[in-house]
C-alpha cells in the first residue's frame, strides 16, 4: 500500500482503534478466512492458556498451521482468556503446534493481539521469560515458512514471541510497540496522563514501521476500522496471504533461513 493512500490519523487515534472491543478477534479471522481449522489444545507441559489459540487450517487447498493470541469480548470472557496475555504455557503451546507443522511441512500463520505476556507471579514461577526467548531462537531457524499479522495491539515480547517471520503485515490500524504508551510515560515522564503524546514519540503505527522496513506490508482496513466491516477485512488478508503463501512455498528451505536471518539482522541494524 502507499503511504499517500492511507488515511490521516494520529498514533493515538489508531491505538484507540486497536484496543476497540469491537475489533475482530484472531478466531473472527481463523473462523472466516480459512476453509477449515481444528484447535489443538496445550503445552504438553503444564496446561493449555486460552490467551493463545491455534491449530491445523487450510486455506484454498493448502494446510497450513495457524496460531493467535486470543482477546474476549466480555468480562466473562476475558477473564478465561486472561485480557489476551499468554502465560508461558500459551507460548510453549504455540511452539509446539510450530514444531509440529515443521515436520509436516505446513506453513505457519500468526495473528498478533497482545498489550503484552502476563506479568503475573504464577507466569515468572513458570518461566516466563524462558519461554518467550525459546520462541525467539526456535523460530529463527525453523524450516518452514511463517508469516505473522498485527490484527490490535503488539505489545513487547508477549508479541514479538509470534512474530519473528518471513514477512510480518500489520493491518492499518493495528500497533506495535516495545511497552504501552502509558507504560512508556510513566517511566519517562514519571506521568501516565502523557500517553497520547508518547505514542507520538514511540513511532508504534504501522506506517511508522513500514517507513523503517521494520514490515512488509500494510494491509487496509475499512472506514472506521476492522470492525465496521469483517468480510472486508477478512478478504482483504486473505487474498493477501494467497498472494505471498505460495512464493515463500516455494522457496529452497536455505534461502528461506537465509532471508528470513538477513532480514532480523537488517532490522536490529535500523534499530541501532
């Protein structure tokens, strides 16, 4: 997409869009993109966190894995799938369903949607940290491809731990950033009330991202946001995913590693 094409909006107003309860969640889209999908449950481990769903899909005859975090849209069900912030036995499951479509040859979807992992007692207990860092290494060498979607919000490791791709699209609205704005004003500025000034600073928007070539792509949204129309949407993405599937398909599995290690050590290069 151009940068002329997109609409004027500022990072705050699409941080508001993001975190819209309205917004479509990752089983809106799995359930609408995709022909069919089998939710695969737990970590092996310990036990299965309903913040991270995934399973076997197919999407125009190709199998494919795919994984989300997963937001509620009540109290009720945010409470059981704890706000969208995995546990570490939601990444170890989600590293699992990644091995395991490796050895099938399956390519890897990912939907992002966290403020960030879960910061609990019970979470560092567990291995938190491990677990987020094991995701980082395995994915950086696993042998089939891996494409992964801002759909909300991507908050800091918690979504970074799905993200380390061939190709990462951020949809138009959607936002990724090292902490929340108001986290980042609070330890700046020691004064949370400068959040939307914060998220100018932070460059967390996707048209920020992709002006860095820190993503691939930017994929719109309707009028108003995602939620104002899910077919759209939802077409939107996919018709993307059936255009860029197929060429990481057929990539020699080395170029692919190759491609996919240039492109981390190019973004650590913009960061620095």
């Amino acid at each position: 997409m151009d940068n002329k094409d997109i609409k004027t909006l500022s990072a705050w107003e699409r941080l508001t869009i993001a975190r819209k309860v309205e917004r479509p969640t990752a089983l809106d889209y799995i359930d609408n993109i995709f022909d069919s999908f089998i939710e695969l449950h737990g970590d092996r481990l310990f036990g299965d966190d309903a913040a991270i769903v995934g399973g076997l899909a197919t999407i125009n005859g190709v199998s494919v894995t795919v994984i989300g975090q997963q937001k509620g849209r009540d109290t009720k069900e945010n409470i059981k799938r704890n706000f969208g912030m995995p546990n570490p036995e939601g990444y170890r499951k989600a590293l699992r369903l990644m091995k395991q479509a490796e050895k099938f040859k399956r390519p890897i979807i990912c939907f992002v949607d966290t403020p960030g992992a879960y910061c609990g007692i019970g979470a560092e207990e567990r291995g938190q940290g491990e677990a987020i860092a094991k995701n980082l290494m395995v994915m950086s060498s696993l042998k089939t491809p891996i494409i992964s979607i801002f759909i909300g919000e991507g908050g800091s490791g918690g979504a970074l731990a799905l993200a380390v791709a061939d190709q990462v699209w951020m949809l138009e609205n959607s936002i990724y950033s090292v902490l929340s704005p108001e986290g980042f004003a609070s330890i700046l500025w020691k004064d949370a009330k400068r959040a939307k000034e914060a998220a100018e600073v932070m460059k967390i928007t996707a048209q920020d991202l992709k002006g860095y070539d820190i993503i691939e792509k930017v994929i719109s949204e309707p009028e108003g946001g995602a939620h104002t129309d899910l077919n759209l949407m939802c077409n939107n993405i996919k018709n993307t995913l059936l255009e860029e599937l197929p060429k990481l398909i057929d990539k020699d599995e080395k170029i692919l590693l190759q491609e996919r290690y240039d492109r981390f050590r190019k973004i650590g290069k913009v960061i620095e």
